[in-house]
C-alpha cells in the first residue's frame, strides 16, 4: 500500500517539527515597517511561543506523569525560556549582520 506524496498524513511529532522549523526560520519581512505590522508580527510570535510551549508540556505529560496531570505553570516556565532563547538568537543574528555590513 504505497502512498503518494500529496496523500501523506502528518502525525504530532510532524507537526511540532514544522512549527519548530518555522519557529526558528527567518522571516521575510521586517517586524518594524510599521506599528500595526509590529503588534501582528508579535501576536503571531506569541502565539507560536505559547503553542511550542504547550506541546512541550504535553509531551513531557503523555512521557513522565502517563496523562495524570498537566501542569500549567510548566507552560508559563517553559514560553519564558522559549522567549529568551528566541531573543537571545535575534540579538545574535542582528549583531552579526551588523559587524559583516560595517
């Protein structure tokens, strides 16, 4: 039973591996060209955050407590550390941008 390439369906470890992949990719366009850009720009970041956060503590909920309890202050936690490593990469990359360009 072979399946096309199209007819695939993604499983949960497929789709936090896509929104890792997207998470971490570059965008595009800048999140300053304007304020309203910048506010969705941090919304859609902040969402992303939340939800890698909340696959994380499910993960570690259906591996280690076997789906007894699901701590929500383990979400808090872990989007602070997604946040500061996230920050930590972009102040990275744009001074590395910078000492390349002058």
């Amino acid at each position: 039973m072979s399946r096309g390439a199209g007819s695939e369906r993604l499983g949960p470890r497929d789709d936090a591996a896509k929104l890792l992949r997207r998470a971490a990719a570059p965008r595009c366009r800048s999140p300053t060209s304007s304020t309203a850009s910048v506010f969705s720009w941090l919304r859609r970041s902040l969402g992303e955050v939340l939800a890698l956060a909340g696959l994380i503590e499910l993960a570690q909920d259906i591996l280690y407590a076997h789906g007894k309890t699901f701590e929500w202050w383990d979400v808090r936690d872990d989007a602070i550390g997604i946040l500061i490593a996230f920050l930590a990469v972009r102040i990275i990359r744009s001074r590395s941008v910078r000492s390349k360009t002058g």
